[in-house]
C-alpha cells in the first residue's frame, strides 16, 4: 500500500495549504438570469422544411407502393482476385513457417541527447508560466456579471424574408391548369465540309500512326554544345550588379518626405451621356411586354459548297496523294554542322575585367 502511495503525485505545497483552508463562507452569492435568444431565419426555415417532410411522411399513401421482389445475385471473383488471394496465403504460409534460429542477436545502443539553448530556454519559460499561475492571488480577481444582448433583424433581412415568403406562397398556389403543353423538336444538323474533311485526315494519320514501320528509322546522335555568352550579355549582367550592388547601398536618410494628394476627376459629359442610355435601356428591358413577341420557327438551311470550294479539294487531295506515294529512297543523307564562333581577344579582355 506504501508503494502504491508513493507513486501518486504530489501536490504543492501552497496548493495544499490553499485548498485545506478553503471554507464555503468566503464564496458569494450570485443570481442567474436565464435569458431566451430568439430563433434566427435560417431555424425557423429549416423547421418550415421539417414540419413539411415530416406532414408528406404521415399523409403518403401506402395503397400506391408496389411490390417488389429482391433477387441476390452472387458475383464469381475474377482472376486478378484470385491471384492477389494466392499471393496472400503464400506470403501467410512463408510467415508462419519462418525459422527464428535463423536470426542473429543483436545490441541495441541507447543514446541520450542532450537538450540545446532553444529547449533549455522553453523550459525556463514553462516553468516560470507554472509557478506564476500557482502563486497567483484571487483575491484581486473582480466581480463581473454577463449579459447576453439578442441582435434583431435588419430592415434587409426583413425584407428580403417577405420577398421569399411572397415568391413561395406564389409557387405554391400557382395555377398548373393555366400552362399550355408544348413539342420540342430536336434538329440534327449534318456536318459541313470541313468537318468530314478534317475526320478523314485524322483517320488517315491514326492509321498512318499504326501502321508505321520502325525498321525505316536510322539511329541518331545528339550533341549539345555549349554557346559562351555575347557581349550585349555581359554587358547586362555587369548592369545588373551594378544596379543591385547600388539599391544594396542606397542611403534613406537622404530621401525627404512627400505628400500625396489624391484628386477626383468628375465624370465627363460622355460619361453622363452614356449612364443615361444605359439606365434608359435597363428600365425599357424591365418593363418589357414578352406579351408583345411573335413565335418563330427557326428554319436550319446547308450551304453547298462552291465551285472553288471543290477545286480547292481537289488540288489539296492530289497534293496529299503525292506527298502519301513520296520515294523517300530517292532522299540523300545530309549532315547539319552547328558552328559555334569564339569569342575575340576584345571580348576575352573584356569578361576577364568583369
């Protein structure tokens, strides 16, 4: 029992002598106000939502639900299933017959770290936070009462509340019977020349693509050559330096203060004259009678092509069938030669000073 006391924690002794001569006397009396915050709209709509969903539940009737039968369907594993389910039991199996005399002894070293100056200091911090908040005297501490202050509505909220209650109530007792059935007729338009043009060129490079013979190729070399830089690169890399070395120095103390003053430029009589054609225009879209319109029927019409047109094809067909039953055996072997110049003696001078 005495070892087991003595690995309980310990307590402070100034927290011991606070909490022994503690007596209920020293605590005052306080009142509690209970105040009621009003619901908010979001609340009240989703408890409109609820009481909605909860009355349709209780009104549905359950003489229209129809029967259904469940049909269980068991599904045969593939075989990448059953791979991955062998490479699990043989890698069970290798586990379970592993021979532990088969591994070796061994040491383990166990390092202590010591602390440096950052973790030394945070620890000093802690503990001066520690013993601050045990010594600190309540009796300083003063009396204080809080109050909760309900925030009523603005007039925007109000109103557009009245707007959403307004635009639901219309939804809801609009008049179906009032609406008049209509046809969509879906249009399928046929592709233009160019479409099909562009189609039969993509399918002849896919095809081109795959049927593509390797053995043609013929191996290459590449060679990366390294080009030193100009004059006018050096010359702006030394301006650089220059500039940054000169922003690196810049002395402040010799800018002086200055005031900025900001200056509104009233609207030109352009821009009074084009305010009013747009509020104009807007107040003529808003009050626009749909009432007034006529219905149309849009009739989709194919432009065939021209005589130019299909002499253009013409020529662009003959020039693929050549480019298509080009020789390339009849191509001779060149040889590209990349010749990098040297630098002069002026521009060696000149980078050996930089």
């Amino acid at each position: 029992m005495s070892a087991d006391l003595k690995k309980l924690p310990k307590v402070d002794d100034a927290l011991k002598n606070q909490l022994e001569g503690f007596t209920p006397e020293k605590l005052k009396r306080a009142t509690t106000a209970e105040k009621t915050a009003l619901p908010t709209k979001e609340e009240l709509a989703a408890e409109k939502q609820h009481e909605e969903l909860l009355h349709n539940i209780e009104g549905f009737p359950c003489n229209k639900l129809k029967r259904t039968s469940t049909s269980e369907r068991i599904v045969l594993p593939t075989s990448e299933d059953v791979e991955k389910e062998k490479q699990e039991l043989q890698h069970l199996k290798a586990v379970e017959g592993f021979n532990a005399a088969n591994l070796k002894h061994a040491q383990t070293q166990e390092k202590v770290v010591l602390p440096n100056q950052e973790d030394i200091q945070t620890e000093k911090t802690h503990q001066s936070i520690f013993q601050g908040v045990q010594g600190f005297d309540k009796t300083n501490m003063r009396h204080t009462e809080t109050q909760e202050k309900v925030a009523l509505p603005a007039k925007e909220d109000i109103e557009s509340e009245r707007r959403h209650l307004k635009l639901r109530e219309g939804v809801e007792k609009f008049d179906r019977s009032t609406m008049r059935p209509t046809e969509t007729s879906e249009k399928c338009s046929l592709p233009t020349p160019t479409d099909i043009e562009t189609e039969r060129r993509h399918l002849k490079l896919v095809a081109g693509v795959e049927k593509f013979d390797k053995s043609t190729m013929r191996p290459t070399e590449t060679s990366e050559k390294c080009s030193l830089p100009t004059p006018t690169d050096i010359e702006t890399e030394r301006r650089h330096l220059k500039l940054v070395a000169g922003v690196e120095k810049f002395d402040r103390s010799t800018m002086r203060p200055t005031e900025t003053s900001e200056k509104c430029s009233l609207p030109t009589p352009q821009d009074i004259e084009t305010e009013r054609t747009h509020q104009s225009l807007f107040q003529g879209l808003e009050k626009f009678d749909k009432l007034s319109m006529k219905s149309t029927d849009t009739v989709e019409k194919i432009v065939l092509p021209t005589t130019e047109d299909i002499k253009t094809e013409k020529e662009q067909q003959a020039l693929r069938a050549g480019i298509e039953g080009f020789d390339a055996s009849v191509l001779k072997k060149t040889e590209t030669q990349e010749k990098n110049p040297l630098p002069t003696k002026e521009e060696i001078e000149q980078e050996k000073k930089a």
